[in-house]
C-alpha cells in the first residue's frame, strides 16, 4: 500500500543471526512510511507546571489522519502513528485554558504553553 517503504526477505542464515532462537526458514521485513515519534510536553505558561490530561487532537491536511491523545501525568504525550511527511492541524485544549490551534510536521520534541 502506499504506506510500505519498502520490503525485504531475510532468508536463513541471516535471520538465525538476528532471531537466534527457532529456526525459520525466511522474515519479511516490512518498512512503513510513518515518521520517528514526535514528543509533545504540555504546559502552563505562566508558571512552567505540566499540564496533565490537556487533549490532543491531530487531523493531516488530506483528513487521512485523525489521531486524538491526552497527556500523562508529567505533560507529555508520544505520536507514532503519523504519516512520512504529514502536515497536520494540531488542537491542545485543557479545562481553564485557551485551546491551542496550529500545525505540526516533522518529528522530535515540541512543546506548547497554554495560557
């Protein structure tokens, strides 16, 4: 599909190498298009505190994607589902704050103080 980068057979005495278990005659490696995870850390901008439970929303610009996420306990939330190179709409609102509405691509850390 259009999200497999490419795919590779490893035969015998490759995967013995890699698996060392069983024997298996052959893997399929199969290398998808989505990009590294993106760490997203949430936080009060007035006083650097993490925002714990603010809500994610993620839609691509194509609206293939839609992701929605909540952060943890210290702020943060990990994206691992995005497309190679998907641009997408970015919306953080937690109760008492204004939402945060902008883009996000790429990969990496981002972090985003709501006021």
């Amino acid at each position: 599909t259009a999200n497999i980068a490419s795919l590779q057979v490893l035969k015998d005495s490759v995967v013995g190498k890699i698996i060392s278990c069983r024997r298996v005659p052959q893997v399929i490696l199969v290398t998808t298009r989505y990009q590294p995870a993106i760490c997203i850390r949430v936080f009060d901008f007035a006083n650097g505190q993490a925002l714990s439970g603010a809500t994610l929303e993620l839609v691509s610009s194509d609206n293939k994607d839609r992701i929605n996420n909540i952060t943890d306990s210290a702020g943060y939330v990990f994206i691992h589902e995005l497309r190679w190179g998907a641009v997408c709409q970015l919306r953080v609102s937690s109760a008492g704050y204004q939402t945060y509405n902008g883009e996000l691509s790429g990969s990496g850390k981002k972090e985003i103080g709501l006021l």
